[in-house]
C-alpha cells in the first residue's frame, strides 16, 4: 500500500485544518480526508449574481478569540464590523421594548454567577454539577420566575440563539458551561464587544480555504466509513474503496457524525462510544431576506431582535460593509426548526415572511432573494451550531470529552475548553490533538 501517513485527519472544518497544519509545520506526513468538495465544516459562503455575500453557516468572530484573529491577519483575509445602526428591539408581554425586561437581566446575571463556578477543565468537578446536570434549563428557570413569559424568553435566547436547542432539552449544566467557555452571557449575545462583532469577507470559509491551500493534501468527497486498527497503527477505507494507513488518526468532525457515519473495528470503548453518542447536534434552520436597501434604518432601528414568542427566535441586520443591499438574516431553532422543515418550502417561506411583515412592518413582505440553509439536514454536519449533552451526560461523561483511544484523537468544537461551539474552540481543538499526536511520537522515539 503507497497511502502511508504518520497521521490521517478526518474532516476539513478548523478543528482538522489547524490540526494538519501544526503537524505539517513540525515535519509530519499526513492527509485529511474530507467528506465534502469544499472545506469549512459548518461555515459555508454563498455568492449572489451581483456579488453579495451570504453566510449560510459560522460567520463571526470576537474578542479574546485570539487564534481565529491571527489566522485571518496571518492570511490576509479582512475582517468589519457587524453593521449594527440604531437600537435593538425586545419583543414580550404582546409589545415592542427597547429593553430586555428587568427580571430578565437579573436572571441573566444569577446564570453569569453560577457560570463562574464551572471548571472546564474537570468539568466532573464542578461543584454543582450533580443537581445542575440532572436539571433542564427550563426547569431550572421555572423556578427562578413565576413569570412563564420571562422564564421562556430567557430559555429562548439562551437555549435557542447559543445551542440551537429548546431549554427543556439541555440540561443547567451544559448551559453554564457553555457561556463559561465564552466569558460569560453579554460576552455570547454582545455584537460590539462580544462574539458577534466581526465578519469576515468572504465568510470564514475564505480562511479556511486559506488554510487549505496552505497545507496542500485535502483530499475532497472521501467518506470515511471504517477505522480498523492494524499490527501497524490505523486502516482507513472510504466508501469509494480508497484505503489509508497511519500511525494516528484524529477524528475532526462532529461527534453525531462520528457515531453514525464511521464504523470503528474493534469497536470503541463503551466509554468512549457513550460520550460521542450522548452529543446530540443542535437544531438550526438560518434565513436571509435581501432587500433593495436596509429601510429599518430609516427608523433609527439596529435590525437587532429578539422574541418571546413565535417560530423567529432572532433577528438581525446581516448587511455587508458599503453596500446598499439590506441583508435581515434570522433563526429558527429547536423543534420549531424541525416542526419547519417538515413543510414545503414555499409554506415556510409564507410563514417567515409574515413574521417578518408582523415584526418590520409591509416593507419586508417582498425580499429580492430569500435564502434558506437547513443545518440539519446536512448529511456530514446532522444539525448546527455545535453538539450538546444530554441532560446527565457530562456527569457521566464529561471527563471523556478529549480523551484518545490508543492511537484515535478527538478534535472538534465540541472538545474545546475556550470558545466552546466557536471556531475558535475548533482551531484550539485541532492544536491541542496535534500537540499531544507530536508529544507521543517524540517519547516513543525515546523509547
């Protein structure tokens, strides 16, 4: 067999990128293997006919993620601000507010504390996680509120606008985890300050793509279906009948699509095949409306909202950098989002756009270009925006996360301790499985 690397990377999103290139840059053979004709993982940039840029996946970056700035400055790929002009807009209580309601912030800062005492290190030692971890979210706020209204609209935008998920689906735990990972509530929702204040032209698939080229060997449309370990190290055979050999294999992509799309001989640990099984994806249907000019900003409005109620959970001005196109990107999450796709397309169209009548007013009744992307029916991704736990998983399991299996590494979002469910989690994923591949080749040189 010719196809020998030191390490095989299975996936081409951050997490495998980074990890190809670290490896490359200290002398290691390898190759990443990657499902799709393109890279970027759970980043996708569309391109209209007169050129507009559309951000069907990932698409911001913010401060303290330090490794994805770097990455674009390292590769000269721009970044600007979110276009965000004018006041945001809450919508509960059957009325328009300029603010969140009181009880809602005070909420969100009991959350922030408890978040604080998360270690995501050693997540089993958190000292709280016995009860938080066998709690859903929405039980959790349930009790906290005697106003179903704010409790909802809290889980809404927690539950909803960071895991894609419904706040009776995740427990207390994975969510303080979460916004631990990120620095905190206003740090994950914020646009200037927090982690959607940049874009990036081109989307970050032109990062990606950057990194790709830069690190040569992605071999496209390659479906992984088994990893057989061998008196050598790792076989890897492909559904198209291609067969790989490496010392390493690291496993770069989501860990729903690791368990049902890779067939593993000898099979996985019980531990091991029960965490990545207990990583459920998150439910995300994104849309975009593109108009002939961003007219909320007529009113002195930001694009920026928020609901309590209906299937849009949030909406925001997704318009690119001088041009006059209006761009009104917004979300669908949870079993909202599942319950939608079970339509024909021109149904929902018809249910978002009044929606959007209701909340923008008869102006957006009539968008040049309405785009939809429906991550969970993306058949190597399985939903979006990252994986989460169920309620007791990470009790069970967390301490499993980013551990190997002999010769067989885990990177992903999902792995991360900073920024995790971000492309920086993913790049850091990536780095760290290299680090340690590198750490065990070096001592068994030693030996």
């Amino acid at each position: 067999m010719d196809k020998k690397y030191d390490v095989i990377i299975i996936g081409a999103g951050f997490a495998g990128l980074a990890a190809g290139l670290s490896l490359k840059k200290n002398g290691f053979n390898t190759v990443i293997l990657e499902a799709r004709d393109r890279v970027g993982g759970r980043t996708e940039t569309k391109w209209l006919e007169d050129g507009t840029q559309i951000d069907l996946g990932g698409q911001w970056l913010g401060p303290t993620q330090d490794r994805m700035y770097e990455l674009a400055d390292q590769y000269g790929v721009p970044t600007f601000p979110s276009q965000l002009f004018g006041k945001g807009q809450y919508h509960y209580l059957d009325g328009v507010h300029d603010n969140e309601p009181e009880e809602m912030l005070e909420l969100l800062e009991v959350i922030d504390k408890l978040a604080d005492q998360v270690n995501l290190d050693q997540p089993h030692q958190s000292p709280e996680i016995a009860t938080q971890d066998r709690m859903t979210l929405a039980s959790w706020l349930s009790l906290q509120s005697e106003d179903k209204e704010v409790a909802n609209f809290v889980g809404r935008m927690l539950a909803g606008g960071l895991l894609a998920s419904d706040a009776g689906e995740v427990s207390l735990f994975q969510m303080l985890y979460y916004i631990k990972a990120g620095n905190g509530v206003q740090s994950l929702l914020g646009a200037k300050g927090g982690a959607q204040q940049d874009r990036v032209v081109g989307g970050p698939q032109a990062i990606a793509e950057k990194m790709a080229e830069d690190y040569g060997s992605v071999y496209y449309q390659q479906v992984v279906k088994e990893v057989t370990k061998t008196d050598e190290g790792y076989l890897v055979e492909t559904r198209s009948g291609e067969q790989y050999a490496a010392a390493h294999v690291l496993i770069a992509v989501p860990p729903t699509v690791a368990n049902s799309k890779i067939t593993f001989t000898p099979e996985l640990p019980v531990w091991k095949k029960k965490t990545l099984q207990s990583i459920l994806p998150g439910s995300a249907s994104k849309f975009h409306a593109v108009y002939e000019k961003s007219f909320w900003r007529d009113e002195g409005l930001s694009g920026q909202r928020n609901m309590s109620e209906g299937l849009i959970i949030e909406s925001l001005d997704n318009s690119l950098e001088d041009q006059k196109k209006g761009i009104l990107t917004f979300f669908v999450y949870g079993i909202d989002s599942i319950q939608l796709s079970k339509l024909p397309e021109a149904k929902r169209k018809e249910l978002l756009i009044e929606e959007l009548v209701h909340l923008y007013g008869e102006q957006a009744r009539n968008p040049e270009h309405f785009i939809t992307q429906d991550w969970n029916e993306e058949p190597f991704t399985n939903g979006c925006f990252s994986g989460h736990f169920t309620p007791g998983g990470f009790i069970k399991y967390g301490e499993f996360l980013q551990s190997e299996v002999d010769g067989i590494h885990f990177a992903g979002t999902e792995t991360a301790t900073i920024w995790n469910g971000y492309f920086e989690g993913a790049v850091r994923s990536g780095e760290r499985e290299a680090q340690k591949i590198m750490a065990k080749s070096e001592s068994k040189s030693k030996e």
